[in-house]
C-alpha cells in the first residue's frame, strides 16, 4: 500500500496549508483527498507536489507492504 501520511508531516513543516495548496498552486481538493485516503495519484501530481513544497518523493509517499494489495 501506498501511505502519503509523510505528506502531512512535510505539509506542516512547509509555508504551504491545503488552502494554499488548492487556492494558489490549483491543486484539486479531489487530489487532497486522494492525499487523505491513500488513494492512487499520478505521478506528474507527485512530481507537482515535490515542486511546490521543495521535497523528495519519499517526504510525500511511502510503501507500506500490506495483506491487502493484489496478488501479482
């Protein structure tokens, strides 16, 4: 599974809030809460989120191995 939990610690840690997220840098609210629910996301939004908060990829996601994920 993938967690964005790490987004949040980063988010915080930024000047960015997901008002600002959403109302100056137009990210959709639906992407915020994809965001909030570990929902699959594309990876040119990631690429957009590092961007906007001067992060690496892993201050955003990370992979939590889970019982839950397709069986390959």
């Amino acid at each position: 599974m993938i967690s964005y939990n790490p987004f949040w610690t980063t988010l915080k840690k930024s000047s960015e809030t997901t008002y600002t997220l959403i109302n100056k840098h137009h990210i959709s609210s639906a992407t915020i809460d994809k965001l909030r629910n570990n929902k699959p996301m594309n990876t040119t939004t990631l690429n957009d989120l590092c961007r906007i908060l001067n992060c690496r990829l892993n201050d955003i996601a990370e992979y939590i191995p889970s019982d839950t994920d397709q069986t390959l």
